[in-house]
C-alpha cells in the first residue's frame, strides 16, 4: 500500500529551515504505521560532495523512531530506528550517495529483515533487531532534516515515499518484478543445471553401490532372536518357564505343557508334588495311625495327660519334633480357637495360611481353607499341574473362545482377549464395532473447501468448485492471479491489501502531496 508521496527539490544555502507534514498529514501517517513490521522509504536524490544529511526522519521529542541518512564525509547510509526494547540503533551500511548525482534508493523493512538498493540494484541484506513502530499521534515526519536546527540535507530530493506493503521497492524498479528471466538468468540456470547433473551422477553411482550390497545381503542369513523377561533366546534356543517347555521359533516365543508320564513308584514310596517340580516324584511314604504321610508331613497327637506331641515322617520312620518357641497368643475368643492336625498350636478360624508361604507360581492365586490353603488358577489360565500351582494362559482367540464379532479383530491378552475393531469401524460395545461415517460424524481430514465421500471403512475428498487440491487442502482459483499483494479467498474473489482496489487488485494508489517544490 502507497502511504504518502513526497515531491521535493531542497536547494540549501541557509542554515535554517522547516520542511514537514502538516499535522492532518502526519496524523493520517501514524495511523498508518502504528505497529506495522512491513514497509519500505524510497527517494529519488541528488546529495551534494560530502554532504551528510537526513532524507526522511519520523521524530518524536528527542526519539527517533525511524530515519534514513546519508553521510558524504564517512561514505554511509545510515537507518537509525527504535527497537521493542526502547532502545535506539543505528544499522550502517557502507555506501556514498553524496557524490552529485542522481540515485535511487529504497530500504525495505521486513520485521527483521532489512534490504538497501541503490539505482535498483541490491546492496545490502541484513537481520536486524526488528523496528518499534509504536509511534506517538504528535509525531512529526521532517524531509531533508532531522529537525528545524539538525541535520540538514544539501541537493535535490523528489519522490520520497513510504509504501506499507511487502516489497514496496519494486513501486521503484519494476524490473525487479520481471517474469521474463534475463541473459544472466539464463547463465545462472545452466549452472544450476550443471550442478544438478553432477549431484545426480554421484547419487546415481551412490547408489548402484547400495543396490550391490543389497543383492549380497539376500544370501545372507539374518538370525532372529526372542526376548522373554530381559532375557535374550537365540533361534531354536529353548528354556523352561514353570511348567512349559518354550522355544524360540523363526524370533516367535512357542511354548508347551511339560508332558509327565505316569509316576512308577516303587514299594514304600508315593507319587506326590514337590515344590520346584512339574511333575510328581516318587517320596518315601510313613504309615502313622493307619495313615500314610510322605516326606516331611507333620502329625500332632495327644498323649493320655493330654499333653500335645508333634511327629514328622524322615526316612520312612516318623521322628518326635520338639518345639522351640511356645505357642503365641491368640487374639480371638477361645470359641473361635480351632486344633489343626499337623501342629499343636491353635490357629484362630479365618488364619492366613498363604502369609506363611505356598507353592502357587505367578499365574495362581493362594487361597485359604478352613485347616489349611491350596492354590487356584487365575482367571484366563488354565492348571498344568492338578494341584493348581503352575497355570499357563488360555489363548481364546486360537481356540475360539472369545465373543468378538463381525468387523473385529480378537487380540490374545494375558488372562483374557480383547475385540479390536478393523479400520474404518467404530465400537458399538466390548465385542461389537459397526461402520463409521466419517462424513456425518465430522472426524475426517477433509478441507472445509472440500466435499466428504464415506466409503466402507473409509472416505474420500473432493474439493469444490472454484477449489483446486487433492481434498485434504483445497486453495480457492481466481482467474488471473490477485495483483500487488492481494490474496484469492474464495473463487475469482480477491482481497486486496491496503490502498489497492479493483477485481484484481488492479488499482487504487493513496497520495498525500506536501508540495510540488520547495526552495531554500
């Protein structure tokens, strides 16, 4: 956008003067840089040998939120600005304007980027600290000079301009707008080319060499491997879990119930569990008042005074067991104190036999009895001993003993299943999913330019009419493209940037003229 139109000629042989915009003028001006990051001055000027001199200063009391000056003893063109810290800076840039003739010049700012052309060439490209444009409504815009007593600018000025709009210097050199490339394009293009072709040859022979190594790596035998709680099983490596035989298959842990065949025990031994073991093993045998007891089975019995004697069968014999420690007190009524068989000790009724520690493995829960405890497998897990204490987990899927249905995918968990729906579905319940409408529902990636398609398990994206894209970003077309900045919004619709009008953004150019000349 055009912001305001300077035609000047300064002749100085005074020492004093005051050229600046009326109030109503700098008003309309703060309003329109207030808080703006992207804009550019331009002037067209002739500076005097060795003048040094303001072209354009937006001055505020003792601050100066942007000016642009030339020095001819030091050979410079100076920006000097205030940043969002309050701070004033001063970007320089080796150059000599003051040299008695005519120079077109133009800085760009760009939030921090900021661009100097002289005669339309590009000089100079920087990061700078951004501008604070956060300018006073009393602000005063002074041409020539920084003030009424500072910085007086000796020579011939015209056209100093300030265009909020990106790129404005092509307002002054529309060449550098060209769409024909030149002669030097051409020549930068054939580089380019050159350079393309030498990174492709490379690439290409880069990867001829990879394709060779891959054809060799197809003779070549990759072992997969198992990992099983932090341990790491080699192919047809096999170890026992509890009481499963497992084996690594092809990197696929495959297991088994350890199969045991029937015990053959010898006279005066029974076949019973130990603990550690999956299969029964035969252990010599006690026969005590008509009963037989296995290795380590503990009686209690009560002699005529009543007095309690504990036995324990060692070696087929059974051997007196004198207690080192007296029974403990009870914290239970005697009411509900019960005798156990195997210990002279009472026990109060709902004792926690498990806490005293069993046999039952990670997949069996120990549960506590009347007189003692025993083990029961898990839910979802099945016995491989028939005392309950190693279980193994019951693979629903495999065997069909899920509920999942149509649409579902059953997924094996330890101790259950669960039902996954397939792509393109929704749950309906823990076993049921049903075809989802992404269209109706409003959960797809279609752009809002674009027309939804539910499709089984899926959907597709159109773009409308007057859009252009594949459906998931559609961009509205505009015959011919929007002009000076203006952006296409919707179908042959253009919103322009400021001070620009038309279909196109064609037209349209804001001018505020100070005067048609002015000597000093």
């Amino acid at each position: 956008m055009f912001f305001f139109f300077f035609y000047l000629s300064v002749l100085t042989p005074g020492t004093s003067r005051e050229v600046k915009a009326p109030a109503a003028v700098s008003k309309r001006m703060v309003q329109k840089l207030k808080g703006k990051n992207e804009f550019t001055v331009l002037a067209t000027l002739k500076q005097d040998h060795l003048n040094s001199g303001v072209v354009l200063s937006i001055h505020h009391s003792e601050h100066r939120f942007l000016e642009l000056e030339s020095s001819g003893q030091r050979s410079e063109v100076r920006l000097h600005y205030r940043t969002k810290s309050h701070q004033d800076h001063t970007e320089v840039f080796p150059y000599s304007l003051a040299d008695d003739q005519w120079h077109k010049v133009s800085v760009a700012v760009s939030a921090s980027h900021v661009i100097l052309h002289v005669d339309c060439n590009r000089i100079y490209e920087r990061v700078v600290e951004a501008p604070f444009m956060d300018i006073p409504e009393d602000t005063s815009f002074w041409l020539g000079q920084r003030n009424s007593a500072h910085g007086f600018f000796k020579g011939v000025m015209q056209d100093v301009e300030i265009l909020v709009m990106p790129q404005g210097y092509i307002s002054q050199c529309p060449d550098l707008n060209r769409t024909c490339p030149t002669c030097n394009d051409f020549h930068g293009l054939v580089q380019k080319i050159m350079e393309l072709q030498d990174i492709l040859a490379k690439t290409s022979s880069k990867l001829s060499r990879a394709e060779e190594k891959m054809n060799g790596l197809d003779g070549c035998y990759c072992e997969r491997t198992c990992s099983v709680k932090g341990v790491v099983y080699r192919e047809d490596e096999g170890w026992t879990d509890g009481c499963r035989n497992c084996t690594c298959t092809n990197g696929t842990v495959q297991c088994e119930a350890i199969s045991c065949p029937p015990p053959q025990c010898p006279a005066g031994t029974t076949p019973v569990y130990v603990k550690g073991a999956c299969c029964k093993e035969c252990l010599p045998v006690c026969l005590f008042g008509g009963r037989e007891l296995v290795e380590g089975d503990q009686k209690a019995v009560r002699d005529s005074s009543g007095r309690c004697l504990l036995f324990e069968c060692r070696e087929r014999s059974m051997h007196r067991v004198v207690p080192t420690d007296p029974c403990p007190e009870l914290s239970c009524p005697e009411s509900e104190q019960i005798t156990l068989s195997s210990r002279c000790c009472k026990v109060c009724r709902g004792h926690d036999f498990c806490s005293e520690g069993h046999g039952c493995t990670e997949h069996s829960d120990c549960v506590n009895l009347e007189a003692g405890d025993c083990c029961v497998c898990k839910d979802g897990f099945r016995p491989l001993r028939d005392d309950n204490a190693y279980c193994e987990d019951i693979d629903e899927c495999a065997e069909g003993k899920h509920y999942c249905r149509e649409n579902t995918m059953c997924v094996n968990t330890p101790g259950s299943f669960m039902c996954i729906c397939h792509t393109g579905y929704i749950r309906i319940d823990d076993y049921s999913c049903t075809e989802h409408d992404e269209c109706l529902s409003g959960l797809h990636n279609c752009d809002e330019n674009a027309l939804c398609f539910n499709m089984v398990g899926g959907h597709s994206c159109s773009c409308k009419p007057g859009y252009t894209g594949n459906g998931t970003v559609c961009k509205a077309m505009c015959d011919g493209l929007c002009q000076n900045g203006g952006s296409c919004i919707s179908p042959n619709n253009c919103v322009c940037q400021q001070g620009f009008t038309g279909e196109r953004c064609e037209t349209g150019r804001i001018s505020f003229r100070l005067s048609s000349c002015v000597s000093f």
